[in-house]
C-alpha cells in the first residue's frame, strides 16, 4: 500500500485525482499506475485500470490469476469490471469510497452475485492516510478555483 499512496501523491502532483494502485502476484511487484484521466482525456484510464493493464502487459496475459490489486480508494463499478476481467485474486484499499465504491454499495448489498468469477477483498488499510490525501487534494483545488 505504500507504493499505491506513493504513486497517488505522483498523481496529485500531476494535477490529477490522488489515486494510486499496485498489482502484485507471489510477492512481486507486477506494475503500477496513479490516475491519468485528466492528461489523457480518457475517463477510464484509473489508477487501477492503469495499473492492471501495465501488469497485463508484463505478464503477458490479460488474465492475472493469483495477483492483489491494492489501491488508494475502494473502486469504482468499471474497476471491479476489470478486476473481474483479468481474474484476480484479491483487492486490498484504503479509503471507502461511500459514493461509488462498489463493495460499499452494490457488492454489500448482493447486487453482483451470478458472476463467474470472485476475489476477496478487504478495506481500510491505511485508510485516514488515504482519505487524507484525497480531502487535501480537494480542499487545495475549492481553494484555487
């Protein structure tokens, strides 16, 4: 998780939403990636889907079967998608993200049962540094706007 927040203060100094996300598999770093959204004009290009493409790319397969995606902030449905997608093993993230976060919402209340694939998942690691980071990064940007 400390590369995930290292990689979300990168993010901020970019100018971007201070996400950060990891993959790892058997105690590898695979890759990892901050949000670039706002750089690269593409609303998908989150920290974790970033992240898992660049994991995919290493790996040399889009399915990364056994790996833990750790994350800054809970993910969004688009992110759950593709964590399903490449087959992971696990999701460890910091901050809950009561608004969107999938397992917060949707996934708690059994609205994404039927699937064929599944991954644990575990939240509030490092949370209040996480948080902290984005209500910074918010409060920085009320101020300048």
């Amino acid at each position: 998780m400390r590369r995930a927040i290292r990689l979300a203060r990168a993010a901020a100094r970019r100018g971007e939403v201070p996400i950060g996300a990891v993959v790892v598999r058997d105690g590898r770093l695979l890759a990892g990636g901050g949000n670039r959204s706002i750089a690269a004009h593409d609303p998908s290009a989150h920290a974790e889907i970033v992240a898992l493409r660049r994991a995919g790319r290493r790996a040399g397969n889009h399915r990364l079967t056994g790996s833990t995606l750790y994350v800054t902030l809970e993910p969004c449905l688009m992110c759950v998608g593709a964590m399903l997608q490449a087959r992971i093993g696990s999701l460890v993230f910091g901050a809950a993200d009561p608004k969107v976060g999938v397992l917060s919402s949707l996934a708690r209340k059994g609205r994404l049962g039927g699937l064929n694939h599944r991954f644990t998942s575990r939240g509030g690691v490092r949370a209040a540094e996480c948080a902290s980071l984005l209500r910074d990064f918010f409060r920085a940007r009320r101020v300048h706007d």
